[in-house]
C-alpha cells in the first residue's frame, strides 16, 4: 500500500432555491456572514454528505465489517427507542478501537472520539476542512406557502409553511489530508478515493426538499511530494469574473471562474505538485488554466 502524501482539497458546488445548511439556533435560516454578505456551510455538513454518500450508495453499511462509525443507528434496531449512544456504538466493536479502525472509513478519513467502556480514545482525522464560504455576496428569500394538512382534525383552515432560502449560492470548501495523521489513523490510498466520490457522487445525491439543486462543478486537488508542505487556502486564489451583481447571480453560467492567481502560485512554487481535476462541470467556464 503507498502511503499517503499531503494533499489539498479545493472542491466547488452550487445551490439553486435551497438551504446549503441551516441554522437551528435561528429558525434554520441559511446561515450568513453579517460583515461579508457570504454564505456559511459548516465543515459538518460536509462531512455529513461524505457519510450518507458512502453508507447509502458504496456499501458502508456492514456493521463490524465495512462501516460507518457516525450514523443514526437504532436502538436494538427499534427506531421508537431512540438513537444509540457514543459508547454503545463502542459497544458493537467490543470496546476496541483498533477494530473501529479497521471497519470504519469515516474514523479513518475524519477521526472522532470513539467512547469506550471506562475512557475514549480520541483520533485526529487526517482530512480537515475549513468552513465553506461563497464567492459571493447572497440574499436571502423568505418563502410562506400552505401546508397540507390542517393544524387539528375538523379544521377547514390549512398550516402554513414558513421557510428561508438562497436563491443562489456559489460555495468553495478548502480541505487538507495530513500525512502525520493519516497513518495513526490508517488512511488508505482507496479511502482518499471514496472520499473524492463521495464529496462529488454525495453532493449530488443530496436529493431532498431544501437540497434539490445542489450541483458539484469542481473538485480539484494538489498532491504534494515535500512532506508537511501546503500552499494553504487555495481558495482565497479564485474569484468570480461577472459583470452582474453578486445578488443578481442565479445559475452558474452567470459568471466565469477566475484561477489565474492559483495557476501562478502553483506554477512558482520550487517543487509542483501533482495537479488532479477529479471532475470539472463544463457549465463552469475556467479563465487561465
């Protein structure tokens, strides 16, 4: 098995009249950087996709064998009994974390605290990513509609339906695996490749009513072969050219993406990595690359 360089992740998608992710402290409204304008998708959201992705669609279902450690499991499998708790997860992998290891990919890619009888142990994950931010300013858009059902039995008067939207949203994740890490937690070459799956495959997978059109357009990474070494938050080198305004912006092809400023870090650095486009949307149209 070869072993895991320092890599950074620069991965982009877009939403269309949704809610990239809500925030529950205030009435999950699509949460927003007051200063900037910009909109805010938490590294857990992200996260979250990666794991629904891999359990639902590559078979990471199979307890003890090939396996999710962060999921909704059931009580005794009776979803009236409640969700299981950290240390009963523990449980099913006997206390031991080197079988949590071995089964669990998302322990692998994330780390986690894995609670077992009478301590934890606690991995740092190699992949990290920062907060995902939009290249834009957004508005938000608040939406009333009806219900289906009436809010008692006998009345004639429907619910109504509250709800916050972004009519678009363009969002960068930066991300880093940490080659240190990766081998205290046994980072596979074909995990990092799930991982890419996962964030491409996941993103659009995300079919639900406030996610409908999440849309990924570029998910490209830099593979560095000088241990420890990154450039770091590639995607302050990127910008939207556009001659519209942030908030008039509704579809990708409203404006062209700009990595100009990334080519020429890249290409000034001593030691180049290896560039790899995983996939590119050809709606997004890439200026100087």
């Amino acid at each position: 098995m070869s072993e895991i360089k320092r890599t950074e992740i620069l991965f982009l998608y877009d939403v269309q009249n949704g809610n990239p992710n809500g925030d529950p402290s205030d009435e999950n409204k699509p949460r927003i950087d007051e200063e900037t304008g910009q909109n805010i998708v938490t590294d857990v959201r992200l996260k979250r996709t990666v794991r629904d992705y891999l359990y639902n669609y590559e078979g990471y279902n199979q307890d003890g064998v090939k396996d999710i450690f962060v999921r909704q499991t059931f009580v005794e499998d009776d979803p009236e009994k409640g969700l299981n708790d950290g240390i009963s997860r523990g449980k099913a992998y006997d206390n031991n974390a080197d079988n949590v290891l071995e089964a669990c990919i998302d322990v692998r890619l994330f780390g986690g605290v894995i609670p077992l009888t009478g301590s934890s142990i606690t991995f740092t994950g190699p992949v990290q990513f920062k907060m995902g931010r939009s290249l834009h300013k957004v508005q938000m858009q608040y939406i009333k509609g009806t219900g289906a059902f009436a809010s008692k039995a006998g009345h004639k008067q429907q619910t109504f339906r509250e709800e916050y939207i972004l009519p678009y949203s363009f969002i960068a994740f930066y991300g880093i695996i940490n080659e240190n890490a990766a081998r205290h937690t046994r980072l596979s070459n074909e995990d990092v490749e799930m991982l890419k799956k996962g964030l491409w495959n996941g993103t659009k997978q995300l079919i639900t009513r406030s996610k409908m059109e999440h849309n990924p357009r570029l998910l490209l990474t830099l593979t560095h072969d000088s241990p420890n070494f990154f450039i770091g938050e590639l995607d302050k080198y990127i910008k939207l050219k556009t001659d519209m305004r942030d908030e008039e912006l509704r579809n990708v092809t409203d404006f062209s993406l700009d990595m100009g400023a990334l080519k020429a870090r890249i290409n000034g650095l001593k030691q180049e990595p290896k560039v790899e486009i995983y996939d590119h949307d050809p709606l997004l149209v890439l200026e100087e690359w």
